[in-house]
C-alpha cells in the first residue's frame, strides 16, 4: 500500500499514525489534518530507523548533500509540495535500491533505510566524474526497503523500462533516478564539432545498464 | 518510417527505423538502441541558401540530425508538445517552438510583415513543409487551437503565437495613442490579426 496519494500533480498526500511515520524535507508540508507534530530530523543520527550511520552523516556535509529533514508523526493527514514542481510517487518494493539526488527528494517512509553514497566507489574515477558533470554532486541519496517515496521533477518523469539486453542512455540534466539493478556509467562522445561549439548538445550522457527503471524528467533544468 | 507519438504532454516519444528526423539542439532526454546525435549544420540543415537566409534575417535556427535505429525521447523546459500532421501544406511556426520536424519536412525563412518591431521576434518567421509529423512546443500548458474564417478574423497576442496553418493573411495590429506616451498603455499596443481560413496555435503564458 502506497503511502503517499496524489492531489493532482503537484501535490501529494501522506497518512500518519504511529509506527508510520514520514520523513520529508523541511519546509516542504503545505498543510495538515488531525493531530500531527513535525520535528527535525539530524539524518546520520542512526536513532529509530531514520536511517544512515556516522558515515552517511559525514558524507552529507562533506558533499554539501545537507538538504534537512523533518518527520511527521501522530495521527492525521499532511499534504506535501515543493516550489511548485511536479512530484513522482515511487513504490519501492524491497528488491532495489532507490538512488535519487537529496534535492529531489521530497518526502518518503520513514521505515526506509537512507544512506548517502560516494560516486566514486562505484565507478572510480569515472563515478566521480559523472557527479561532477552531471552536476548532481559527487553524492547520492539510496533508499532501501519497502515503502513509498515523492521525488520533485520539472515537468513531470517518464519512467524507462532498463533491461541487461537493451542498455539506454540519459542526458544528465534530464536524469531524475534509478531503481533495481542499474549500473550508471558517464560515456562521452565529444568531437571537434563541440570544441567549436557546433555539437549537438548531446556529447556527454549517462549509460544506463542492467535491469530496473530509470526515471527522466521533461527538462535539462535542475531542482 | 519513424513512429512519433507523445509519452505524456510533455514528453515526445520517437522510434527510428534507420531514417533520419532533426530536432531541437540538446532536446535529446533519452535513448535505447543505436542512435546518432549531429549537429545538422549552419541554418538547421536545409541547405546553404536556408542557411545565408537565416543568417541575414537573424531567425536562426539550432537543429540536430538524429540517426539510427532506436527509440528516442525529446522535451525541453517542461514545455507541453502539439504534433502537427502536415499533408503537403505549410505552417508557419516560430523557430525557438520547434521540437521535431520529421524526415519528409523542409524548413525555410518567409517574411512575416511587420509585426517583429515589438514582438522581438523578427520580422521573418520560418516555414514547414513536407509531408509528415511536426511537434511544436507551447510554453506555460497545453496549447490552443484558434479556428479563422473569413467572416471572423482572429486577433493575438504576439507573445503567445506559437504556428499557424491554412490560407491566412497575417497583418500587424497597433494601437498607440498619446495614453502610451504617458505610461498609462493597456499592455495591448501591438497585436497580429489573422484573415481567411485556418487554425492559429497559441499558448497559454507569454515569451518575455
């Protein structure tokens, strides 16, 4: 059961009762029913499943991924948007881990476990690389679990089918998120054509292999 | 032949067979298969006569060719997508709102009247013909479609203009009086005013 639901768009909803509570970014509430608090939430304290570790904390102030969060806890009804963008519910299933960038991230279950990654131990120098190009940061968001999570995007996602026989590739500014079984790699075809500024504006795009979905928004621009 | 179909409003959806379409520079959001992406040269790939057209009248145009087998996905600033079906007729559409112009579709450059003093657009405006799909994009929602008969002759905002088709006169509409002078203008000086039979595109926020 999904615990988010759609108002329109732009805007969804959250069900809160003990023992099913929502982590969401701070400031992102719009309104609330029922009787609800919110309370900041230090992710990295390693307290009551709210994820990460030591690690994960440092990780997020070295890599500037310090997008604060809060929990919504009690009993009632909370609505959540974010500047006005399009929001995409992902239903996580247990068999993947959801990577997403912290900016994008809106609100999920508490009962998942977060913890932030470094783009270079997956891919080495190239994984960093990628952050940097990609302008994601050299640092992602992963949510593990089963439950439910509200990603922002410009213009709404489309979600891409990745099967290991049928690798597919994304540009880096439309790249909202990955689940299931994914590796991404940054693949470069730059030719004399770009470094005279005649290119095709797709030199750099990120190559996305294995099973899973991979989540694309209708825009180049950022959160 | 390619299929061209929308995933979503704002998302355009294009299967290649091997045959080449051209598309908005870095509109490119995905891709599976083998798919090439070139820049489709000065003027946006119709030639050096096109190209020496835009150039002189400044509406330029930023095109890349597409190649390959695969399917593609284009958008771009979250802009919803109109897919226009062309039978051999011609539309006359602004260049910044061009997605996609498939493989049967031309391009050229056509005097527009004066209308781009105030509209910023130009005095030229481009052309497509052909047969087959374009998709045009329309920025703040989805777009409308104004219909224009001889006894009923459409008038709109410059800024929200997006293409038109069909047997139509285009005029320039301009309203200043002395209120204009003092800073005290509806914000509605200059208008372009559609004559005969067609459909006029518009979209719901205006360029700035």
């Amino acid at each position: 059961m999904s615990s988010f639901e759609k108002v329109n768009s732009k805007v969804v909803t959250a069900q809160v009762a003990p023992g099913q509570e929502i982590l969401a970014r701070r400031g992102a509430m719009l309104a609330y029913e029922g009787r609800v608090g919110f309370a900041p939430v230090h992710v990295g304290q390693g307290a009551g499943g709210y994820g990460g570790s030591l690690g994960g904390m440092l990780g997020r102030a070295m890599a500037g991924e310090n997008v604060a969060m809060m929990v919504a806890q009690g009993e009632g009804k909370v609505y959540y948007g974010h500047g006005g963008m399009h929001l995409t519910v992902i239903e996580l299933d247990g068999s993947g881990v959801l990577s997403v960038e912290a900016d994008r991230l809106v609100a999920h279950s508490a009962n998942l476990q977060s913890s932030v990654v470094f783009l270079g131990s997956q891919g080495g120098i190239r994984g960093a690389v990628r952050g940097a190009v990609s302008g994601q940061g050299l640092f992602t968001t992963q949510l593990a679990g089963v439950g439910s999570v509200a990603v922002l995007s410009h213009g709404g996602t489309i979600a891409l089918p990745v099967r290991p026989e049928r690798p597919t590739s994304v540009d880096p500014q439309a790249y909202v998120a990955h689940y299931g079984q994914i590796q991404v790699d940054i693949s470069a075809s730059v030719g004399w054509r770009d470094a005279v500024g005649k290119g095709s504006g797709e030199a750099i795009q990120l190559k996305v292999t294995g099973s899973g979905t991979v989540y694309v928004q209708a825009s180049e621009q950022k959160v | 032949m390619t299929q061209i179909r929308l995933s979503g409003p704002r998302v355009l959806e294009a299967t290649l067979t091997g045959d080449t379409v051209r598309a908005a520079t870095g509109a490119m959001i995905a891709y599976d298969g083998d798919v090439k992406f070139k820049n489709a040269g000065m003027g946006g790939g119709d030639g050096l006569k096109a190209a020496i057209k835009r150039r002189a009248t400044g509406e330029s145009m930023s095109m890349m060719e597409c190649t390959g087998k695969g399917t593609v996905w284009f958008a771009k600033d979250a802009m919803e997508v109109l897919l226009i079906q062309l039978q051999g007729d011609m539309i006359r559409a602004e260049s910044d709102h061009l997605l996609l112009l498939d493989a049967g579709l031309k391009t050229d450059v056509s005097f527009a009247g004066l209308r781009g003093m105030s509209s910023g657009q130009g005095l030229f405006t481009s052309t497509v013909t052909g047969q087959g799909t374009v998709a045009l994009l329309s920025l703040g929602g989805p777009p409308i479609a104004l219909e224009v008969s001889p006894q009923f002759p459409l008038v709109v905002d410059p800024d929200a203009f997006i293409a038109s088709r069909g047997q139509l006169n285009q005029s320039f509409v301009t309203d200043v009086s002395w209120r204009n002078l003092i800073g005290e203008s509806s914000g509605e000086a200059f208008s372009l005013r559609f004559e005969g039979s067609g459909v006029v595109y518009i979209q719901p926020e205006e360029r700035v």
